[in-house]
C-alpha cells in the first residue's frame, strides 16, 4: 500500500493591493507553516507548498494543475490576508478533489503591546477566511473547515485525519473490485448500482468467472505450495487434529488458493475482491485462510458477492496505512451474527464463516479445518482467534436507489465471557452504542447490511470526511442517538437527497 506517494498542495490567499513587502512576508510565513508541518512527522503525506496566489488567473490554473496531478490527493487553502473571494470562482468551479480550508494565522497569541495597524493587516485570516468561507458555502462546494493553530497535536491530527480520508478517495478512483461470480442469489442489500458506484467512488467492479481463477491455480506448482506452508507454519500455529494428512492436505489447497489469487489480483490490478460460495465450480474449498491473508496485505474483501463492502474494506485500508499495528489497531471484514439479549449483558456477536481479517487477532492465530455446513465443498482451512478490545466503529454502504448511503455506528468489543470451543472462526463480541436496542433499531431502519467494515483507527468524523467527499449520505449511530431524532434524521435526509 504505497499511500505515501500521494501529496496535498498548500495554498495562499491574498492579493496584490498590500505592496511586495506584505507578500513577501505572507510568502515566507506560509513556506514555514508548510516546512514545519512536514517537518513535524504528524502528517500521513508531504505537503507541498505553491507560490501565493493573487489573481483570478492564477487560482484557475493551480487548481487545474491540481486536478491534472496525479499524486495530488487534495488542496488546503489558507488566507493569509483578504483574498477577494469573486476570484475564486472559475477555479473553484473547475475543481474536483477534495478541499479542506485551514483557518489559522501564523502567530498564537495577539501581541497587544505591539500590535499596530500593519500587523493587522498581514495578520487577518479572521477576515479572509470568512471571504472564502462565503464563496465555498455559496457555491455549496463539498470542504472540510479545520480551525485551530498549525502548531497544535489537535490541529495537526485533524489534517492528518483528513489527509488519510483524500488519500482514500484518491485510492478509490482506481480501485478494481474483482468479482468472481455474482452477487448471492435472492440477496438484496449486498447488491447495488454498480454504474453509480463508479460514477460516485471511481469504483470499478469487473466481472470474472470462477474457472479464470481455477485456471490460475492448475499453473500453481508443489514448490510454491510448499513454501507457502511452510510461512504458515512459522506465523500460525496448526492444529493438525487426529488426521494429519488430511489437515496438512486442506491447508495446502488453501496455500494454492492464496497464490493463485494474488497472482490474479497482480495481472488484473485488482484492489478487492469478492467471492460467492453458491459458484465455486471447479474449486475444491471456498477460499478462507487464503482471503483472510490477503486481508491483512490490504486488499479489500466482501462474502457472498458483496462488492460494496470489499470496496469499503479496502478504503478503510486505504485510509490507515501506515497505522495498523496488528493486535491492537487495525481494521476487519465483519459480519452481524447473533445477539446475547441478557438484560444488563446485551451484545453482539461478530463474526463470518471463514474470513476475517487476522490483523485484528490477539494472540497467534491458529490455523483449523473444519466442515464449513454451506456451499457443498470440502472443508476449509481458516486462521481462529479471538479479537482486540476496546472502542472501535462498524459501518456500510447501501444504495437506497437514488443515493449511496453509508451507515456508521460506534461500538466497545468486549472479551466473550466464555470460552468458544466449538466455534471455529474469528469471533468478536461487542456492545453497541448506545446500547443493541437503539442501535439495533436505528440501523435496521437505516437499512444497514449485515455485512460491515470494522476499524478501531477510523473515527466517525473520517466517515462523515469521506462520504462529504465522494458525495452520499452518512448516518451515525453512537451514545448521542434516540429514535424519534433518528428517524426525523432519516426522513430530513430523504427529502434533501430526493431534491
């Protein structure tokens, strides 16, 4: 995941009523602000700084330079000074990544001893950055408003947050979704516009039988398997069962499952993926160690032909690389199973038949066979373990037909209270905010899917970041929501993206 690559230019607005000495300081100024900022090590990406802009010309240019920019995931605005807002318009309108303006000044403090008419002057984003805030608001333009300090831990974690979400955006614009087979027959919710999504996400979700996979994994040799095994027994811990063979065998498949999809994911550019156990012609186990694997690499990854959440996976991957330290913060396929409705110990089980994400496991994963009971295959090898603790978030996307709707809700994943000797999956048992039935509720009448992304890094205001972004509505289901506001939310929401 090379997320590194990408880049925010810095932007300076002013104009050329103050004289050179004035832009000469707002020059130098922002140079520091900008230096001291990478210098800093808080940002995800470099911030590139560009000359201070003063002309309706001159701002339509950068940002079409912007837009042309490959490695340009987004634009932070600054006014220094006044910058007259009318000369923002026709660059404004040609924009199209995401935006965030800072509203910052250079100095912390007022000097009231000193302060005289010029500091005033050149010291005036109180004033500026309501300019531009008008013209953005008016142009109902989609932006981000950061106020704060550029020195502070605050202000630059929010930069940094925001960073991650356009890096993320910028990654989706070229995200294949491999899709082998099609959506699971008769299920509604993981289906979709498939259109739509590439027109609002840049999502792109190909179609490729089964038997081009297969095809792959007949060109797998033993030595490759092998090996394969052989990391696997060096990172796992097996659990070889009476029959040895038998185990050792299954796992195998799963090893040529594994190298034969990444080698198919590499020839095809593929990002994500999805599969569908009702279509595995041809294959001898439903993939699940080998998902589980790819998982942890960075690849999205959806059940049952779910390609909007494999695509949502792999933004959430998208949006903490560099972040991830396994065992402790990382992020998850996860599926809604069953709930315990103990008055006092209300929960929700998590989990999936066979792939989720072992970044999120405490302890060293162990690799079982087992008889999966669904899909008419052998049984497959899959990483077992429990899951990290503590306060994290679920969500996903939807379509509700005239509009993509992303559902959030924040959760605290909670030890079993029990040992699950008999059930051979990763497993995560959490309470939702503010409890499962408010939460339960509002989702349902969110029309959330049962099948979510799980991230303990990202916030709730990065997903309201990133669906501000791509252009959808966001919902968020935490300790603040009740259900009558939930459902006036709903309904104020239907009306605003029925308009």
């Amino acid at each position: 995941m090379e997320m590194n690559e990408y880049e925010f230019w810095f932007i300076t607005g002013s104009q050329d009523l103050y004289g050179e000495e004035t832009l000469r300081q707002v020059a130098k100024n922002s140079k520091e602000i900008v230096d001291s900022l990478n210098k800093s090590a808080s940002l995800p990406c470099n911030l590139v700084w560009k000359p201070t802009l003063l002309t309706p010309d001159a701002i339509h240019q950068t940002l079409q330079e912007a837009n042309a920019n490959d490695k340009c995931a987004g634009v932070i605005c600054w006014m220094h000074t006044f910058s007259p807002a009318k000369m923002w318009i026709a660059g404004l309108n040609a924009y199209k990544k995401p935006l965030l303006q800072l509203n910052t000044q250079f100095n912390m403090e007022i000097p009231y001893a000193t302060m005289d008419m010029d500091f005033m002057n050149l010291n005036q984003s109180a004033h500026g950055d309501r300019e531009f805030g008008f013209i953005t608001a008016r142009m109902n333009m989609p932006r981000k408003v950061i106020v704060g300090h550029w020195s502070t831990e605050t202000t630059q974690k929010r930069i940094a947050d925001w960073m991650r979400v356009a890096r993320a955006v910028a990654d989706g614009k070229t995200l294949r979704c491999l899709r082998f087979g099609d959506n699971m027959r008769e299920v509604a919710v993981t289906d979709g516009d498939k259109v739509e999504a590439m027109i609002k996400f840049g999502w792109s979700v190909p179609y490729y039988g089964i038997g081009d996979l297969v095809a792959y994994m007949n060109e797998v040799s033993d030595s490759d398997v092998n090996a394969l095994y052989d990391e696997y027994n060096s990172k796992y811990e097996i659990v070889l069962g009476n029959d040895k063979d038998f185990t050792i065998s299954h796992i195998k498949e799963q090893a040529k499952i594994e190298i034969a999809l990444r080698r198919f994911l590499k020839d095809n550019n593929g990002k994500a993926l999805c599969t569908n156990f009702q279509d595995l012609h041809g294959m001898k186990q439903l993939p699940g160690l080998a998902i589980q694997r790819l998982l942890a690499d960075g690849y999205g990854f959806g059940a049952e032909g779910d390609w909007k959440t494999s695509c949502l996976v792999r933004t959430f991957k998208a949006m903490t690389a560099g972040q991830v330290v396994p065992g402790s913060k990382g992020n998850a396929f996860m599926e809604d199973y069953t709930y315990n409705l103990v008055p006092g110990k209300e929960a929700n089980m998590g989990s999936h038949m066979l792939e989720v994400d072992p970044e999120i496991a405490t302890g060293k994963p162990k690799i079982e066979v087992h008889p999966l009971g669904i899909g008419g295959k052998e049984d497959p090898a899959r990483l077992v373990f429990n899951t990290i603790e503590g306060r994290g978030l679920v969500s996903a996307v939807v379509d509700m037909g005239n509009r993509f709707r992303c559902v959030v809700n924040e959760i605290d994943v909670i030890p079993p209270e029990a040992p699950l000797p008999k059930l051979p999956v990763a497993r995560m048992l959490w309470k939702p905010l503010p409890n499962l039935s408010t939460s339960a509720e509002a989702w349902i009448l969110a029309g959330g899917g049962h099948h979510t992304a799980f991230s303990n890094i990202i916030t709730q205001e990065m997903l309201q970041d990133w669906s501000e972004m791509v252009g959808i509505e966001c919902v968020v289901i935490d300790e603040k929501t009740t259900i009558p506001a939930f459902r006036n939310e709903l309904r104020w929401n239907d009306a605003y993206w029925s308009k």
